[in-house]
C-alpha cells in the first residue's frame, strides 16, 4: 500500500494536487493512504520549500507544480 502525502497549506493548487494523486491512484488500481499535511513546521521539516508537494512513501516527489496525469501515474507506480 502506497502512503501519500499532500503538503500545503490548502490552497487551490494544494486541493488540486490531492484530487489529482487520489484520481490516478484509483485509476490505476494502486492501493494507498492519502494524507493531507497542512501544518507549516510539518511541511518545512519535510524540506518542502514550495507547495503543493507530494510524498510517495515517505519520499517527497514533486514540489511546487501539479504532475501530469502520467507522470503522475510513473510516481505512483514507482
């Protein structure tokens, strides 16, 4: 099971990022976790400088942008 994490503080992007890793994940079968982490010390202990960002088990990703559906599918299925 994949743990994802969605760091931001909810903005628009951040909602987006969430929606988007969520649809590809169930798109491609890929059992996960979601968890939306919106407490800036969290995200800045994380080394997360621009938001949104996104951690796939534990490792974070993608930082600032919101992935295209398949390279967001490569960081899910990876």
């Amino acid at each position: 099971m994949k743990k994802l994490l969605v760091y931001g503080t909810g903005c628009p992007k951040c909602k987006k990022l969430a929606e988007a890793v969520e649809g590809a994940a169930k798109a491609g079968g890929i059992p996960y976790t979601l968890e939306k982490v919106t407490d800036i010390t969290e995200i800045v202990k994380a080394g997360v400088m621009m938001a949104p960002a996104l951690a796939v088990d534990g490792v974070v990703k993608v930082s600032g942008r919101i992935p295209d559906p398949a390279e967001m599918a490569a960081l899910l299925a990876g």
